[in-house]
C-alpha cells in the first residue's frame, strides 16, 4: 500500500536530565495522587516545560505544588513550593511566570523570590473545573484551557481568552471533552488545541473578533492510555503533539502530515514539550513516569525547529 506522503522519521530521545534523588517524594501522598493515581506511589509528576531567554528550562511538578528550574548544563534546582496544583507553565516577555494551576486557577511566580500569588481565580465569580495549560499569543494575551474531569462523558470543558493588562476574559469554546494542550498558527488566526479524552487535536479558527468558528478535528489519534497532551509549533508551521501514554511525540507539517516521531526511551507519560537548544532545534520533553526530561536533536536536513515563543526565547 502506498501513502500521498512519506513516513515520518523515528528519532529516539535520549535523557536530558531527571529529578534527582533528593526531590523525590517517595513514600509521601498526595491528595492529587488519592485522586489521579487510587492513592497508587507517584514521587512526582513533571508537566509545563518552558524556556526563560538565558535557556532555563522551567517544569512543574503537580502532586506536590512545587516548580523546578534545570540549567543548560541539566542541573535542577527547586525555585518554589506552594498549595496548589501547577499543570502548565508559560513565562511572559517581562520574566514573569504563569501558571494554570488545577487547584487555584491561574497563578503567578516571581522566579527570584520564589512567591507564588493568584492572578486569576476565577471567571466572573464562577470558579474554573482545574486549569490546565496556557499559552501566548505575540501581544501577551493569554490562552489557557479549563479541563477538570472533563471527557466523553462530559464534553463540558473550556478555553478561555485573558488580557491579564485590561482584565478581559472570554470564554472561547465551551463543549470540549478534555481540553489540553493549546498553541497559536504562526498568522495566530487558528488556535490547535489537544482534546485528551477524544484522542484528538482540534482546530479553532479565530475570526476577526476573537470569536472561535467552524471549529473542526485536525488530527486524529489511536491507541494508547490518553491521548494527545502538550502541544508546541514548529517554524514552519507545523504541529508537535505529545502523545501521552504512549511514549511518542509526533512533529507534523503545517497540513497535518507527520514528519517525524520521537521515541520516549523511559515511560510512556510524554506529557509536554518546548523547544530549545542551538537554533531551536531540540525538542525538550516531560516523561512524567519516571520524572525524567528527554530531548530530541533534529538534524537540519530535517528542517524541523521551533518557532520563537513570547517570552523571547528562541529569537
């Protein structure tokens, strides 16, 4: 059977760096473990990788509230402890770091001091389902999902739009079974958005008003334990999805065709990815299974980096 296009290139990640041992929580629960895991062990659950402009790659760790800094050499150190639950991670252009926090909304850290206050706790008094990523577009308007326990059997899940300078927030979709992971086209006229519970990445196009119309499936997944999680967006325009459970992390073109697949060497829990590195073109991922940050070097022959973020990184 022949294909409309090549198969994708397999790259096998290699470890970049893991939590290291004094980190761990091991023999210590967590109300988030109780609720996620059936009180089953979990020393940790690394989400939210993003590059700061000196090449910090900044994580969270969910089950115990706390934030990890990992130098370009890979050694991590913890910048904050705080109640709460920190899913997604993005930094602003001014260095400041936001979180979407499942248990308190969206949160602010001070990567110097470590303080960790709210930002946004709520839309109009309505308390969020659990805040789960985020992401800016080029003026500093903020994107983030609301999943909770949303899924199949309850398509209810939200995106929201906030302009944390004037306060304005808008809810952007709201029949959503599990939204995940977002990221902006490179016109930032479509927003893709990774729906867990579907095992799919939606495409929302913005209209000129900010409105979501015509929303529509991109990419369709199979297989595994969940389902596409983070997502990050190549120079060309294409879309990186983590499939977690899996162990893979698909790169595809701006069409949607896939390019290359990434091979996760330890578990199967690729949650999330950013890009750094020479000319960003390395793929930095969360393998939460084993609390391990992989990369993945892409050769130029390849054509394959990352686009620059807001924050600056990758200019």
């Amino acid at each position: 059977m022949s294909y409309p296009f090549p198969e994708p290139v397999v790259i096998d990640a290699t470890v970049f760096t893991e939590l290291p041992e004094v980190f761990r929580r091991r023999n210590t629960s967590s109300y988030w473990a109780e609720r996620n895991r059936r009180g089953a062990a979990v020393d940790c659950f690394l989400e939210g990788p993003s590059f700061d402009r000196d090449g910090n790659l900044y994580f969270v760790d969910i089950p115990f509230g706390r934030i990890f800094r990992a130098e370009p050499d890979g050694v991590i150190s913890q910048i904050a402890e705080y109640d709460g639950q920190p899913n997604g991670l993005k930094i602003h252009q001014d260095g400041r770091i936001f979180i979407a926090d499942f248990q308190n909304g969206i949160m602010l850290l001070d990567p110097a001091t470590g303080a960790v206050t709210p930002a946004l706790r709520d839309a109009e008094s309505e308390g969020f389902k659990g805040c789960n990523d985020l992401h800016f577009d080029r003026n500093g308007v903020l994107y983030f999902t609301d999943q909770g326990q949303t899924g199949l059997q309850d398509p209810t899940g939200r995106v929201f739009r906030w302009n944390p300078d004037s306060g304005e927030l808008r809810c952007l979709i709201d029949k959503v079974p599990s939204p995940n992971g977002l990221v902006l086209d490179l016109a930032e006229h479509v927003l893709y958005l990774a729906v867990t519970r579907a095992n799919a990445v939606w495409r929302l196009p913005l209209s000129p008003s900010n409105r979501v119309v015509k929303a529509g499936l991109f990419l369709q997944f199979s297989g595994g334990r969940a389902g596409p999680d983070g997502l990050a967006l190549t120079d060309a325009g294409g879309v990186v999805v983590c499939q977690t459970g899996m162990g893979l992390v698909w790169v595809h073109d701006a069409l949607g065709r896939p390019i290359a697949v990434v091979r996760s060497p330890r578990g199967l829990g690729t949650t999330n990815c950013a890009f750094g590195g020479p000319d960003n073109r390395t793929l930095y991922i969360t393998e939460s299974d084993t609390g391990t940050i992989l990369k993945a070097e892409f050769a130029p022959e390849l054509g394959i980096k990352g686009h620059a973020m807001y924050s600056g990184h990758g200019v």
